[in-house]
C-alpha cells in the first residue's frame, strides 16, 4: 500500500523525436525495382547499399523475413532510419535502397553508423564540402 514507484535514471535527456521525413521514402515497388536493375552496388558485412542518380533523394529499406520477426526486422530498420537522418543534408540526389545483411541483426547502433558512413564514402555519396571564399579557413 506504501510502495513507491521506481524512478529510473536517464541514460540520456530527452530530445524530440524528429524522423525520416516522407519526403525521402522510397516506396513504390517499380521505383525499388528500377534501383535493383540499373543501380550502383556496394556491400559490407551488415549492409549493402544500390544507388542510382536521380533528381530527388529518396530512401527504401529492406529486410528480409530470414534475417528474423517483425520486431527484429523494424529493429534493424529504425536503427537505419536514425543513422541515415543526420547524414540526409550531406547526401547528394538520387534512390538509394539499403539491404540489411546477417551482419546486422546482432549490430549495435554504432557499428550500423559506421557502416552506413563507410558505404556512402566508399561510393563517394557525400556531397563535396563548399569551397572557402578567399581570404578564409577551411
């Protein structure tokens, strides 16, 4: 009758949320289909990566039903979503469609940044930093 609730300390403070907007979707099956026939492929131990220049960024996940549940699957879909998100703005035009790969259904959310860092570098993905003016520090 006395017990008091449990308070669990942070680990974190709290920040909104602010998700993969819709814009960036990549979510007709032609548009998935184009991006498996005509894209540029590169792959790692979690992830593989197809992209195929285009006039609008856009973004698609997939995977696949052997690599676990439904709650394992959205698990390793939301740890893409969240270390693509940051990396939006830097990212030049186009359809990239990311695979998850057995390497990723044990992988914390730090070696899935890494991966994605290393894919779009790899593939040279990342826009080029702007040019400084005369008379400044890069």
């Amino acid at each position: 009758m006395g017990e008091k609730a449990r308070v669990y300390p942070r680990l974190c403070p709290r920040r909104p949320l602010s998700p993969l907007k819709r814009i960036y979707s990549l979510k007709e099956n032609s548009a998935f289909q184009f991006v498996y026939r005509r894209g540029k492929s590169q792959a790692n131990r979690e992830l593989v990566l197809l992209f195929v220049r285009q006039g609008k960024l856009r973004i698609g996940f997939s995977v696949s039903k052997k690599l676990g549940g439904a709650v394992q699957r959205n698990h390793i879909k939301r740890l893409l979503r969240e270390s693509i998100r940051p990396r939006i703005p830097q990212m030049k035009c186009g359809y990239y469609v990311w695979i998850a790969r057995s390497g990723a259904v044990g992988a914390d959310f730090h070696r899935i940044e890494r991966s994605v860092d290393n894919l779009l570098t790899r593939q040279r993905l990342y826009k080029a930093p702007p040019a400084a003016k005369d008379g400044e520090k890069a």
